[in-house]
C-alpha cells in the first residue's frame, strides 16, 4: 500500500514536471499580455492628456521561434489605436542577411502610432558581438522604410513631446552626450533607452521623467517571490516593471515581446500601453 502511494506521488510529480516543461516552452513564450500604466510627465501639454503611448520592445525575429506570433501579436495591438509607437531595440536575433528579409516581411504588420512612431537599436541589431555597424545601418533602413522614425543618440518633438532616444549601449555608436545636448527640462520630455544599465551612468543632466527600455526580457524564467537568476545587466534590480529611481526619474522595464530561448516561466511577454498624464 504504502509503495502504491508512492509510485502515484512519484508519477504525480513527473506529471507536474512534464505540464510545467511544456507550458514554459510552448505555451507562455506566447501568451502575450497587455500592461496598462498612467505615465505622468512633467510639462505635458493639454492636448496630449489621455493619449496612449504603446512601449513594444526585443521581437528578435530571427530562425529561434516562429515570427509569425510577432505579426499576430501586432495584429491585436493595433486594435488598441495608439497615438504614440514605441520600439525599445533587439529587432532581430542576428545569425546572417536572412534576419534583414525576415525583418521586412514582420514589418509590413507594424504597429504605428497616430502622432508618432519612433525606435531605438538594442545590442542584437549591432550584429555578432554587437560590433556590426553595417548590420545596425541596414536595419535602420528597414525601419526607416517601414515608415518608423529611429532615434541614434538623438531628439525628435511630436505635437510637443519630446522623444530622446539613446543609441544601444553596447553598440558602437553609444553616444549619450549627444543624445542629451539639447535636454530642455520646461519642455515635456520622455527617454527611451534599451538597456537599463545606462540609467545608473553620469550622463543624464538632472534629467526627471520616464526613460523606456528593454533587453532583460525580465529574465525569462522567473521563481515566485525571487529574482529571475539570468538577468544581462549589472544592476540586478532592474529586471521588469516600473522602478522609481529616486531622483525624478522613473525607469520602465517592458519583458519583450519576443524571447531569445524559447522558455519563459512567471514571466509573460508583454506590451504596454501608458496612458499620457
Ligand atoms: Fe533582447
């Protein structure tokens, strides 16, 4: 009797085993949701109170997983009608020149704001070793085809919000003091920035607002109540979600919409959607 109980708790515990494998691999990779958040900026005028500003980050369209849930998932964000798009860089995961055909066929979906629609390069779009500028270039062109305006340590305004994007960090065209040359502070401001180790740099200028980034994924895999333990950043506490730095600046990490290792566990690929204050 009691080796029957056994086998059974033993056979149970495969069981949980296995359904946890399969869900981490070929469920919750896909299982996308929408974050909604109140983003206040400082300076904003009227006319932009209660628009919607969509943050969709890392798609890695490449040969690890299959893209077309990237062209679905911009399918049901475009029921939303956002007025602002955008995109936090890792467009691709890069092996080869295939990257750049697959690219353009995700992009003819893209998702694109009624204001604007803007992006910043992360590491992956810089190639093998992040060190291929002309792997960068070409994907710039795609974008810039596709009708989205990428930012490379630079500014732009739409309807008086301004949208500073720095180039990737680990790319060679990190430039953080060009992208901060014209920072006005009574202008309604808002940063985006792939990875969020840039935030704990010298070179934001008193900056107070929001600055939207990417690149953890939130660590994939994440155990209840711990840090997700693969995190490619070196401050450990920025893996997702919205953390207050305590200097008027407020960092957004969004988990990505794509993923690098088809697994993901506790923590669900994501799109925001903020809602301008
Ligand atoms: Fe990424």
């Amino acid at each position: 009797m009691k080796r029957k109980v056994f086998i059974k708790s033993l056979l149970g515990f495969a069981g949980l085993g296995l359904f946890s494998g399969v869900y981490a691999w070929q469920f919750e990779p896909f299982w996308l949701q929408f974050v909604k958040k109140k983003m206040t900026i400082p300076n904003l005028p009227q006319s932009l109170k209660g628009k919607t500003l969509m943050q969709i980050s890392d798609i890695h369209v490449g040969n690890k997983f299959d893209w077309n849930y990237i062209i679905d998932s911009f399918q049901k964000a475009k029921l939303y009608n956002p007025d602002f798009v955008v995109y936090t860089g890792d467009f691709v995961t890069y092996e080869d020149e295939n990257q750049f055909t697959q690219l353009e066929t995700v992009l003819k979906s893209a998702v694109k704001g009624k204001i604007a629609t803007v992006a910043i390069l992360g590491n992956h779009d810089y190639g093998h070793g992040w060190s291929n500028s002309v792997v960068a270039n070409s994907i710039v062109e795609l974008l810039q085809k596709a009708g989205i305006q990428v930012l490379r340590n630079e500014e732009a305004e739409f309807d008086n919000l301004t949208i500073i994007g720095f180039d990737d960090f680990w790319g060679t065209n990190f430039n953080p003091e060009k992208a901060m040359k014209n920072y006005n502070s009574s202008k309604a401001n808002l940063v985006m920035c792939h990875n969020p180790d840039v935030c704990d740099l010298d070179i934001w200028k008193g900056y107070k607002g929001w600055i939207l980034s990417g690149h953890t994924h939130g660590g994939q895999v994440k155990p209840p109540f711990l840090n997700p333990p693969m995190l490619p950043v070196k401050n450990k506490k920025y893996s997702a979600g919205e953390i207050d730095l305590n200097d008027g600046r407020t960092l957004y990490i969004n988990r990505a919409l794509g993923h690098l290792w088809q697994v993901r566990f506790n923590v669900r690929p994501e799109i925001t959607i903020f809602e301008l204050a």
